[in-house]
C-alpha cells in the first residue's frame, strides 16, 4: 500500500510538472507570435509571458529532482547543480509574486476612468515595463543569495532517496543568517500583496460600476458590448485568486508543519503540491478565458 501511495504522489508531481509547463510555454508562445503577427504589443500580455517564464522555472527547478527520483535516475546533481535548481527555484518564486503585483496594479491602471490620477502612469509602451523585471530579479537574486552556502547535494544513499525522494537537502543556517533573510521575505510579500490586495479591490470596484451601467443600458434595450480591457481585468482578478488560494493554503500548512511535533507525510506532500499550485494552474486559467 505504501508503494502505491508512493508512486501515485510521483505521477501527480510528474503530471503538475508537465501541463504546468505545457501551460505556460502555450501562453508565453500565444503572446509572443501575436506580437509577431503585427498586433499591439500590449505591456499586460509582457508582463504574462515574464510571469509564465518565471512559473516555468519554478515548475522544473522543484518538479525535476522529483520527477528523476520518480524514473529511478541516479543522483546526476552535484552540489553547483543542487545551488543552482534550488536558488532558481526560490528567486523565480519571489519574481512570480512581484510579477503578479505588477500585473494586477498595471491592469487596474488601465482600465481606471480617464479623469482618475491613475490614468498618468499608465504604460506609455510594452518597453517601459522592462526595468520592472530587472528591478524585481536583482531583488528577489540579492534576497535568497542565503541559499548559495545552505544547499548541498545528498550522497548517493538508496535508503535517504527512498524516504525523501529528493537530491538536495539544507544545512542548518546561523541565527543571524535567518533573522536577516526573513525579515525581507516577509516584507517583500508584504508591500507587493498589499499592492495587488488594493489593486483588486479598485478593480472589483470598477467592474461592479459597470455591470450597474450595463443592467441600465439592457433595461433601455440598447445592445452593449464588453470592452476587451474589462475582460482583461476580470481575467486578472481571476487569476489573482488562484494567486491567494495557493499562496495562503501554503502558508497555512508550512506554518501547521512548522508547529507541529509529528512529521506528518500526508500534510508534507499536500504542502508541496500547493507550492505547486500557482505555477501549474495560472496558464490554464488564462487559456480558459482566451478560449471563452
């Protein structure tokens, strides 16, 4: 019973791993041959191919040591290759956050009234939007520089494989070390999901003026289309949700794990999945309500 349990966790992670990145590469692909195609190059569809490219190296940093422990493959990574996927996989989390905050707060820039103080800092190009990726990778890369002296890569030990199913493990860090990379993770999660928090409800706001406009207008029997910067938005907001659910439920199981005295192994694995979660299910999100 336990190597079935085994190996269907292996087939989920294997699965969340492949129609994640499928996922996100159909978006950033969608995006990209638009451009091409001589459409307008929007900084809202920039912003969702640098939020699926981010979610794609989080999907094959954290799902590649499983899915090689799932085939049976040797321990190939060495302690550079374990900094390497594990730092990636943390720096492209933190980028996936602040990517998310810019997206929400851009879209909410956009679809504000033309009289409303927001409509100034509305993207004047797709260009302008560059610095805020490299200002959110110099950020996030600076944060997680800990994880460079604390990852190292397992022996290649059958028994420790079996029971972790993983490549790499931490070593135990200085206090100082913790007390100064935590205070700004926190903070950074802080200021940019107060951010998106407060650009969602502006946009929620928005979007109900509208919905009131468009019951008086079908009242009036006079025909109304939704304008494509409105379905953009709730397509955000949409996928912002997907954002909190994730983020949070992992919060709330990493903190009970934390807590906790017994390693419980169900909450251990429903925890990785979660962290998961956001990367694998946003591009479907987002080619649903291209489809719809």
């Amino acid at each position: 019973e336990e190597m079935i349990l085994k190996f269907i966790k292996e087939i989920i992670f294997l699965f969340m791993t492949m129609v994640g990145t499928l996922g996100n590469i159909s978006v950033s692909m969608n995006y990209m041959f638009s451009w091409r195609g001589g459409s307008e190059k929007k900084p809202i569809h920039l912003i969702l191919m640098h939020l699926a490219f981010t979610n794609t190296i989080i999907l094959l940093a954290k799902g590649l040591p499983k899915t090689m422990a799932a085939l049976g493959l040797k321990n190939v990574l060495n302690d550079i290759g374990c900094k390497i996927i594990i730092y990636l996989a943390r720096v492209a989390r933190g980028i996936s956050i602040c990517t998310s905050s810019l997206l929400t707060v851009v879209q909410a820039i956009i679809i504000s009234p033309r009289a409303s103080g927001w409509r100034r800092f509305r993207p004047k190009s797709a260009w302008h939007i560059l610095p805020f990726f490299l200002f959110f990778w110099v950020l996030n890369a600076l944060i997680s520089m800990n994880l460079i002296h604390s990852i190292t890569s397992t022996s290649l030990n059958i028994s420790q494989l079996e029971s972790e199913n993983n490549y790499c493990h931490f070593m135990l860090e200085s206090q100082k070390t913790k007390w100064i990379v935590l205070p700004l993770m926190v903070l950074r999660d802080a200021v940019f999901q107060g951010a998106m928090g407060g650009a969602s409800g502006y946009m929620v706001l928005l979007l109900h003026k509208h919905h009131q406009h468009v019951l008086y207008l079908q009242n009036s029997k006079l025909l109304y289309r939704i304008p494509p910067e409105l379905r953009a938005a709730q397509s955000v907001l949409l996928l912002m949700l997907c954002f909190v659910f994730f983020y949070w439920t992992d919060c709330a199981f990493s903190l009970f794990l934390s807590l906790s005295l017994v390693n419980n192994s169900l909450i251990v694995n429903i925890q990785k999945f979660l962290a998961l979660g956001y990367a694998t299910f946003s591009p479907l999100v987002l080619i649903h309500r291209d489809v719809c």
